[in-house]
C-alpha cells in the first residue's frame, strides 16, 4: 500500500498576523512555520496504515525551499520520504493542480490531507485533487479502516453519521479523530535528515484567481462588568449600547 499525504506549511497557530505590500501579501518576517495540525492528523493515520511493514507514507507540498525545515518535521514524525512541488502555491486549485499531476504519475493506492489549512480555512485542495485524479473524495472524515481491498470511511453529517465504503483510490481529508497525531522522536528526527526529498517543477496552469487585499478583524471593543445583583442595568445596557433586545 502505497499512501500519499499533502501537507501545509502554516504559521504557528499563536503567530501576529501582519500584511506588506497595500495589504496584499503575507508578512512572514520572523513567523514560525509548523506542519498544519489537520495534515499531521492525516499523516499520523497513514503511519498507523502502513505500521509493520504494511506500505509506505509519502508526504508531498506546494511551496518554496523555505518549507524543507516543515517536510523535514513532517519525514522525523515517521514518513518514508518526501516531495516538494517547486512553486510558491497561489490558490487552492493551483496547489490541487499541482499535487493531482505528480499522483497522476506515480501510482498510489490513496492520497490523504487535513480538512483545512489553519491559514486561508478553504477546505477545497482534497476534492479538486479527486476531480483532477477522476476519482471519488470524501471531506472531513472522523475514521478511516481498511483491509487493503475494501476502505470503509465515517463522516459526520447534520443529525447523525455518514459510513461511506471504497474500493479503489481515493482521496479524503482528515478531521479530529482520525488518528492521535504523533510526536517526532529522537531516532526519527535523525534519520529525516537523510531521507528522500524530491525536488519537483511546478506544471503550468492557468491562473483563475488573485488576491486584491487583506484585512484584519475590527479589535475588540472594551468590556463592561456588571455586578451579578444589577439586572437592570445590564438589561439597560443590551438594549441601549449593544441593541441585541
């Protein structure tokens, strides 16, 4: 069983959040970037897939040199080795373009991916890499179980749960519960120092969106504390200053 897994490289979840350029590119001056916490949950299940010998974990990103240190983090966590598409990724059908070319010539059995990167939260890159590939994408599953031939998937959907069952490649991106996400240890992170690391073109494609600019969210206001015994003053104030009644 062969496995691929595409991971982001994002910042770190307490990272400022700053714009250069009139507010049309992220500032990454002094940001630490990790491996997006819904692909290692991804990457921590193929690992448990293919314990004992039972297949093989290759981790594959869109982006620049700048994200080794992350495909390195994601190789000591326990993938056998990794690719890097060359290419600044610009879109999320950019990035599924990219990822869905290089599946397209080699042969694995299923491509797994977080439910969304922590960064834009688009939650799109897995079910256009199912459209590219021409084959079926399930988003944001809870369990996954396979004997190899057969690949039953649970989702949750409004009021209840969704058991989907494969035969085939496919693709699917991970939630919570999935799989407990792993820690590199020290073994690991020596020999991810000397694992593969592909080094890939980017294909062309053509270009369908840009960004025109960010914005960051209105500060929060500042907050008033009412004593438990003035009701009427905080119905006073709900109705008056907040108009929520």
């Amino acid at each position: 069983m062969k496995i691929l897994v595409c991971i982001s490289n994002v910042p770190d979840t307490t990272t400022k959040i700053t714009f250069t350029n009139e507010n049309k590119e992220f500032n990454a001056s002094g940001v630490q970037f990790i491996v997006n916490p819904y692909d290692e949950i991804a990457l921590s299940k193929a690992i448990d897939l293919c314990e004992g010998g039972k297949g093989t974990v290759t981790v594959i990103n869109v982006g620049d040199s700048s994200t080794e240190p992350t495909i390195r983090k994601a190789l000591a966590i326990g993938a056998d080795d990794a690719v890097r598409i060359d290419s600044t990724p610009r879109d999320a059908y950019f990035t599924a373009f990219q990822i869905a070319e290089y599946a397209k010539q080699n042969d694995f059995n299923m491509i797994l991916c977080g439910r969304e990167s922590i960064d834009y939260n688009g939650a799109q890159v897995a079910a256009m890499i199912g459209e590219f590939l021409e084959i079926p994408s399930v988003s944001i599953i809870k369990k996954l179980d396979t004997d190899g031939t057969t690949t039953t998937i649970e989702r949750e959907i409004e009021g209840g749960k969704e058991i989907v069952s494969l035969t085939g490649k496919f693709v699917a991106s991970c939630a919570e519960g999935v799989a407990e996400a792993k820690i590199p240890n020290m073994r690991g992170i020596m020999s991810a120092r000397t694992k593969p690391l592909a080094v890939v073109a980017a294909q062309e494609v053509k270009l369908l969106s840009k960004v025109i600019s960010f914005e960051t969210p209105t500060p929060r206001g500042t907050v008033k504390l009412i004593e438990a015994e003035n009701a009427e003053n905080l119905i006073n104030l709900l109705h008056t200053e907040a108009k929520v009644i």
